[in-house]
C-alpha cells in the first residue's frame, strides 16, 4: 500500500508503516528528523496526486488548538489559512485519509471528529486528547490501555523545542495505525462499508 504521512517529520508513523513492508513516506517542510531517503522535503499539497492508498495527515496546530484559544483574537488570519489547508487535505483525491490534531477548532470551523483517543489507549501511560477525521478508515481500536493519566505534554516547559516534542506521534498510536490500517482485513471491511 502506498501511505503518505503528511506533515511529519519524525518519521514515527511512517517507519511504523514501512516496518510491516507499505511504500510510506513522510512529507514535511522541514529535513526528517531522522534521516531517511523516504522523507520528502516540500509543500504536501505538490505530492497528494502520486497514487497514494492512505494519507495520514498532522497539519499544524498552532493556530487551531483551543489550547491557544487566548491568542485566537490576535490571529484571525493565521487561524483561516489553517482551517483552509485542513480542508483542503480533507478533500484530497485519496481513498483513504486520517487528519490528526489536538482539539482544535476544526470541529466547529469544519466538521466534528469522527474519534477521539488517548495516548493511555495505546500504551503510552499519559493524557493528550487526539482528534480523528476520518474517511474510509475504520475508528481506530485501542491496543494496550494501560494506568497512569499524566499531562506530560500540557506541562512541557516553554523552550526551542517545544512545538517539535509536542507534536510526535506517540509510538503506541503509530503501531496501532499501521496495524489496524495497514491491513488488508480492514482494508476490505471498509470498503464493503462503503457500499452500504
């Protein structure tokens, strides 16, 4: 399968999809954190007409998480040009597509998420509250709920990094898109969904 993992540069959810033998590649505007020749450098939206199966997309969140809803009012322009590429991912000519955030104002601006998962869901042992928009995709199933409810990221301290380690994909969550997305089995209940 070919899996496009749009604005992403740590190459988590990607590697997680080439390990079980898909042609996924990372797509960001900046160099893969890791290096890796399946890393394209560019504006995504140059690439979503490749043929791919599956995109699962990671658009900033700066100017479209509550958590910055006191900012909001300062950046109007900045928060409609977010939502406009949202959209404009959403309603890419892929048959697959997951679009990740944060709550954001992509549920009142566009549309609600189709889910919501926690990184606890899927053996990571904290809270960060994780919206999916989905089409053609299944919800996804939690794969290894385990204790401990810690708000690592919300009290991350202010520094350069921040943004960056903020926004990885947790590990757990990775595997379970791969896993669950990246298998035939889904790939034909979906579609036999589809035709209901």
């Amino acid at each position: 399968m070919k899996v496009l993992v749009a604005c992403e540069f740590s190459g988590v959810v990607r590697d997680a999809f080439r390990r079980r033998g898909h042609d996924a590649w990372s797509c960001d505007l900046i160099d893969s954190e890791i290096p890796s020749e399946f890393h394209i450098k560019d504006s995504v939206l140059h690439h979503t007409n490749k043929g791919w199966d599956l995109m699962i997309a990671h658009p900033p969140c700066t100017y479209l998480a509550v958590s910055g809803a006191r900012w909001f009012k300062d950046r109007i322009i900045e928060q409609s040009q977010a939502l406009d590429f949202v959209d404009i991912l959403m309603k890419q000519n892929i048959p697959r597509i997951c679009i990740e955030n944060p709550i954001s104002v992509i549920s009142t601006k566009i549309r609600k998420p189709d889910q919501i998962i926690q990184p606890w869901q899927f053996g990571h042992g904290e809270t960060k509250a994780t919206c999916l928009w989905l089409k053609n995709l299944p919800l996804l199933k939690p794969s290894c709920i385990v204790e401990g409810r810690e708000a690592r990221i919300h009290h991350m301290p202010p520094g350069k990094t921040r943004g960056m380690d903020r926004s990885r994909t947790y590990p757990g969550i990775a595997e379970a898109m791969a896993e669950q997305w990246g298998s035939p089995i889904t790939l034909i209940r979906t579609a036999k969904e589809s035709k209901t």
